[in-house]
C-alpha cells in the first residue's frame, strides 16, 4: 500500500486559475525555481481563448512583446499556432502600430498545456479551489473544494471570469463559465472574509457560424500582411535570419488546411493562408433590434453587471449610435480544424429566436447556422486598489491578483499581469525588492499604475491613448525595452540574452555605416530618383534618412548596404532616426518627471496632514500611492497638493 508524502502538499506557490494570466504566473515562478502548483477547474481551460481567437490588436500587440522580452511565453505561443498576422495602423505612425494575430485555438490551448505540463518545477492539479489559508495576515496556503489543503508561502489569483460565473442569453440563465466550463463558486466568500471588496462585471461573446453557410462573395477579403516574423523576438535564436512561418514547422500540413478550411485562399502569402472578412451589418438587423429590444438582458435589467465602454454589444452599438446606418464585423477562423468562425463586432445577449433573425440579416449571413449562441456573462473582481503596484495585497502579505480578476479586460492584460504577479510572488518569496515597469518603460507599467491608482468602474481595456509615452513604447522596440530586465530576473536565459546582445551589436554596425559621410556626387543619383534636392555639402545616410522621401530601404537597395540584415533590425533603425528629434524630446520630459516620479512616499496619515485639500485627503487616504508619482496621477489630487506633499517630506528629512 502506497504512502503519502507529506511535501506533496507543500509548495512554496500556488497559482489559482489557468487562463492567460495563470498560465504565465506559474510558469514565471516555476522557471525562477519555486516549486509551483497551478490550480484549475478544468485541465481542457488553460490557456483557452473564451472569446476571439486572436492574439494583439491595438496595444495589446505591444503588450505580447512585452511579455516575450520579459521571457514569458504568450508571444511564442502565439507565433506556434499562427493562421494570419497583420500590423494594425499601418498607415499611422509607428506610435501606434500594433501586432495583431489569428491564431488556432485549438493549438493555442494544446501548446500552452503542453509547456506546462512539461515545465520543472511545476504541478498541475484539477479542482476548485475554495478559501485562502491566511495567518497573522500572511499566506499560509489554500484549501479546495474536495477538501485537500496545500501549504504554501504565496498565492497568484487568476480566476478570470469564473467566479460566480453566470451566462445570460435572453431570458436564459446558468451559472457557468465560459463555453460550458464550470464556474468557480466558493473563492469570492473567502476573498469577502480575507477583506477585499467584491464588484460585479460583465463582458461578452458573439456567435460562432458555420463556415459553410456563409456566402464570402458578401465579404471583402481580409488577408495577412506580407514579411512578419511574429510577436517573439526570440523564438529562432538568431536575429539575422527570417524566422520560419507556422506552417512549415507545427501539427498541421497545408493539405490538412486546405481540406478542413472553406475559407482558404491559395493566392494568400504563405505566412498568412488564413484570411479574415470584413462585412457589415444592416438596417433591417437594427430594426430588428430596436423592436425586440425590451428582450435584451442588457436593457430589461437582466444583466447587472457592468459592461466593457470600448466592446459594447450590438443591441448597445444600435441604441447608443442611432445614426448608424451599418457597423463593421469580421469573420474570423477558429482553428484550421473547424468550419467555426467567430462574429467579432456582434456580441450580445438576445434570445436565440432574435439571434438567429438578426445574423440572417447581415449581406451574406442568408442562410448562416449558428453553432454556438452568443451571450453575456457577469462575473465576481475585485477592486484592484487594495492591490500595491506589484499586485500584491494590501490587506494579506504573499497573496497576489492577476487578470480578470483585477478588473480587466483582454487576454494581453490578463497574461501581463500574470507574468508580473508571478515575479513578484518569487521576489515576495526570497525577500527580494519587488519589479515594478514605470510607465515610460513599458505598456505593462501603465497598465498596472492604472489599476492600482485609478477607480476602475467598468473591465479595463489597454489602448495607446492610455501610455503618454507611446512613442518610447513603440512595438517594434520591446526586447530594446525589457530583455535586460528579463535577464536580470532570471527569465531570459544567458544564450537567449547572448542573441540580443548580438543584436544590438548588429545595430550599432548599422548606425555606425549611416554616419559615413557621402559626397553630394555620390548622393546624386540617389536624390533624383526620390525628388529630394540635392545637397550642397557632404551628408551622412544618417541624415539622409530624415528627408522626407528617403528612408533606410532606399539607401539600402542603392548602396547595396546590409544584406545580412533583418528587415526588422532595419526598421527599427530607420524609426528611430526619422522620429529622432521627437524621441529625444520625450526622454527630456521623461527625466525631467523622474525627479519626483519615484520618490517613495512612507505611511502618512493624509487626514492629519494640514495644507491638503479635503478631496486630496480623502483620495490619498482610499488610494494609499506608493510614490510621488502615483499620488500625482490620483484624480481629485492637485499640483498644489504635490506641493504640499513635497514640503512634508523635505521637513521629514526623507528627501
């Protein structure tokens, strides 16, 4: 008869929830050595992609690269189970430019699971887990549903949408989570006694259709772009070459694709054989919708939960903007194994008669099948301002947020706070300072600044209107960014940070070349063929670049310069030379803010504190900021009141 170890059940972490914020929580703790147990209701949901099937966007392409460069595993993910990648913006500046991937959910989970399960250092386990084991304050560890109590010294809460989970489609409801997924029904009551404030938000889903029953002629196609490597800068080992595209090295052959996808267009590029659609919606579908809308849970008050402003459903997209006419949709592939495709652009919560009348209003939706109805869910988070800015409690030392469950919205926002609340649970763990990204470092700094400083009441979404450094925080500069900081943690092994430094390496050859001088005879021919005036004196291809009608591709092809080089590296170079002056201005403004950004504040009892103004006590007294700066970014706290906590600490002695 076997015998129970009893280290079986001590670890010196436990992460709570495999969705994309546990899943990189886990793995960061367990790849910086702390024997880790990730927890989930069901193994099929770790890293399962609940609503769109993609990868990116708007911000939160830049959010991905972040994590890779920081050594976590979302970009690369996502580079393994590709169907189409495309830059978002690209018209725009490269401020706001972005990744944007569709990717095979069915991959995408099988991959994730598969890294995990193959990780040491970490344990999986299948059950709910139901109270948080607290002494003195402290973590202590956690006890599930069937009764099993592990020890443990901190605790990563990823629960995402599953706590007290409930699905809303017309007058039907059901406590699960997302895709029939069991919900999570016991942790919220624990995390009420441990003394977090509970809120109730609400996010939804669209349809998913037969692919078969589309007619695509309606559709304008939507095909990947041309010559992109992917969101990992690291995944190939070497920067100098291409890296190798997602057909030619995972599960699926293109005679596989092209047997089990209707919408494959041959004449694609073979990095994106996946295309998207774009398509419309029309007046007779609103019509519809205004006159069944007292049957939208949304608007009877059915749902109670606060909804996303930036994804509203379609019924809200019809009431709030009248004088629309028609709103966009896209098609987009589930898995190349599926004729599913996922509605983006028409989530809501109407009863299944309307849903089926309204799909088949959209030009080209005729004869559409719904496979999969679309529909609401409201879920239990917590208010993240009793988080510090490394995401750890407040109120309970080793006991950390990640996700969802911090108010957020997004696969990208959930996964960039699981890395980091994984670092900082390792850190918490070995008494070591907490990592915290400054929002001039990174879109993941803003992100959780955000959170911790601002009264979040609706799901957080990630935008680029959010960094007021964007321009610093550009998608093509992460690994510039953070690499070295993911090395210094011990996320980026040496080999992977060798290759960087081979990159920069390789960048300052580039820029070495482009501070040669060249004489205007030189320089001629090449400023006739692109209408620039020719110089009087000698310019370097440095300040060629900066004209107008020249760029580093122009001088490249007629120089015959850099053929070794990756276009990437060759991107990266030319922006920051056109934007030069521009970026160096930033920078100014950046140094100029750190001489108070990072002050430390100490515990100060705001009420007491004379010269402040009423509102400025009380928002600094709720908020309690870490630093000058978060203070400063409170809203109702003055300049004049930084003034005053600026004499304060000079009295102190404390600066």
């Amino acid at each position: 008869m076997g015998t129970i170890n009893k280290n079986e059940f001590e670890y010196d972490a436990v992460v709570i929830g495999s969705g994309h914020a546990g899943s990189e929580a886990c793995l960061a703790l367990a790849r910086l050595n702390k024997k880790t147990l990730l927890t989930t209701l069901n193994l099929d949901s770790i890293a399962f992609l609940a609503c769109n099937p993609s990868i990116g966007g708007t911000a939160k392409g830049q959010l991905a690269g972040e994590i890779d460069a920081l050594g976590g595993e979302m970009g690369k993910n996502a580079d393994k189970s590709l169907l189409q990648i495309r830059v978002l913006n690209s018209g725009k500046g490269p401020a706001v430019q972005s990744l944007r991937a569709q990717v095979d959910k069915v991959v995408y989970h099988n991959e994730m699971k598969k890294t995990i399960e193959r990780q040491p250092n970490l344990d999986v386990l299948q059950g709910e887990v139901a109270k948080i084991l607290t002494e003195n304050k402290k973590v202590v560890g956690i006890k599930t549903a069937m009764g099993e109590t592990f020890k443990c010294k901190a605790v990563v809460v990823a629960t995402g949408v599953y706590l007290n989970s409930k699905i809303i489609i017309g007058d039907f409801e059901k406590y699960t989570g997302p895709n029939g997924f069991e919900a999570s029904t016991k942790l919220t009551n624990s995390l009420i006694n441990l003394g977090h404030k509970i809120r109730r938000f609400k996010t939804g889903t669209p349809a998913r259709v037969d692919g078969k029953s589309i007619d695509y002629s309606k559709f304008e196609l939507q095909p990947g772009d041309d010559s992109i490597q992917g969101f990992s800068h690291f995944k190939n080992n070497s920067f100098n070459e291409p890296s190798n595209s997602y057909f030619n090295n995972t599960l699926f052959n293109q005679n596989d694709i092209n047997s089990n996808c209707s919408r494959i267009d041959n004449k694609t590029n073979t990095l994106n054989r996946v295309p998207c659609y774009l398509g419309y919606t029309s007046t007779a579908m609103h019509d519809l919708i205004r006159e069944n809308i007292d049957r939208a849970p949304l608007y009877s008050g059915r749902i109670h939960g606060i909804g996303p402003r930036y994804c509203p459903s379609i019924e809200d997209k019809i009431m709030r903007f009248a004088d629309k006419e028609r709103h966009q949709l896209f098609l987009e592939p589930e898995s190349a194994n599926t004729d599913e495709v996922y509605v983006q652009g028409i989530s809501s919560s109407m009863p299944c008669d309307i849903q089926r009348k309204m799909y088949r209003l959209i030009p080209g939706f005729e004869n559409v099948k719904i496979m999969r109805y679309a529909y609401a869910i409201e879920y239990d988070c917590i208010d993240a301002l009793d988080l510090k800015n490394n995401l750890e409690s407040k109120i309970i030392s080793g006991l950390f947020f990640a996700g969802q469950i911090n108010g957020t919205s997004g696969y990208e926002e959930a996964a960039a706070q699981g890395i980091m609340a994984g670092i900082n649970a390792e850190r918490y763990i070995d008494n070591l300072t907490p990592v915290v990204l400054g929002r001039d470092q990174a879109y993941i700094g803003v992100l959780i600044d955000d959170l911790t400083t601002k009264d979040i009441v609706e799901p957080y979404r990630m935008m680029t209107s959010r960094a007021e450094h964007r321009l610093i925080l550009r998608q093509d500069n992460c690994d510039i960014r953070l690499t070295k900081i993911g090395h210094d943690i011990g996320l980026i092994d040496d080999e992977t940070h060798s290759k960087f430094c081979e990159k920069l390496s390789i960048i300052d050859k580039v820029n070495n070349e482009l501070n040669v001088i060249y004489s205007p005879k030189k320089l001629e021919k090449l400023f006739i063929e692109n209408n620039e005036n020719l110089p009087k004196n000698g310019l370097t291809l440095h300040e060629c670049i900066k004209r107008n009608n020249l760029d580093i591709f122009k001088i490249k092809n007629h120089f015959n310069l850099f053929e070794n080089v990756n276009n990437d590296i060759l991107e990266y170079v030319n922006t920051e030379i056109k934007y030069e002056g521009y970026i160096r201005q930033e920078k100014e403004l950046i140094d100029k803010m750190k001489s108070i950004e990072n002050i430390t504040l100490p515990e100060i009892e705001y009420k007491n504190l004379s010269g402040l103004r009423l509102e400025a006590r009380q928002k600094l007294d709720k908020f309690k900021p870490s630093t000058l700066g978060q203070a400063k970014r409170i809203d109702g706290v003055s300049p004049s009141d930084i003034n005053v906590l600026l004499v304060y600490l000079k009295l102190k002695g404390i600066i």
